[in-house]
C-alpha cells in the first residue's frame, strides 16, 4: 500500500497551482481505476509527508471537496484552494470542468 501512496504523492505533486483533479483520475492514471477510494486514503495520510503534498487539489469527481475534513479546521482545505485562485461554492469547486486536471492527458505513463 506504501508503494501505491508513493505513486500517488508524486502525481498530486504535479497538479499545478490553480487546478484541481479527482481520486479517480489519479486512480485511472496509476493503472488502478477502481481505486480511488485509496487515492482518498492517501490523501488523508498525506498531510505530514515531505515533500509536502498538495492535497487540497484533489477532489471527487463532481468537484466536491469531499476530503475536507481531514484537514486542520474546518474551511482550511476551501482556503487553500481560494489562495490560488480558485472558488469554492456550496464545498463544490466553481468551473470545475475547465480546472480540471488529468494527469492521463497531461503527464506521459
């Protein structure tokens, strides 16, 4: 499973500033499209590795922030997000088809 985290640290590491992408692309990404649930759980260990991850860019496949709650305070993944320009309605990412990012189309396997 450390392995599978590992992967998915350095995919999340490379979603740029001002993007988004969701546990499931990362999962397809990685070979394993029904495993976004863990991408989800690498997310939630992730908040104490270094390099540091940039899990407030991963969100569901709506565009919710449904990881919200294992980051420190309520609103802290939602303020991350705003500090890089993004605007968050309703815990749901504002244009989230136009921020999204796939790291099957934007990175090379």
């Amino acid at each position: 499973m450390d392995d599978f985290f590992d992967l998915v640290y350095q995919v999340v590491r490379q979603i740029p500033p001002g993007r988004v992408s969701s546990y499931g692309a990362i999962a397809r990404y990685l070979g394993s499209g029904k495993s976004a649930r863990t991408v989800g759980w690498a997310m939630n260990a992730s908040h104490h590795v270094q390099p540091p991850v940039p899990a407030h860019r991963v969100v569901n496949r709506n565009g919710m922030l449904s990881g919200q709650h294992h980051f420190e305070g309520p609103g802290a993944m939602e303020a991350l997000l705003n500090a890089e320009g993004i605007s968050v309605v309703d815990h749901c990412v504002v244009g989230f088809n136009e921020l999204f990012w796939d790291p099957s189309v934007e990175l090379m396997l």
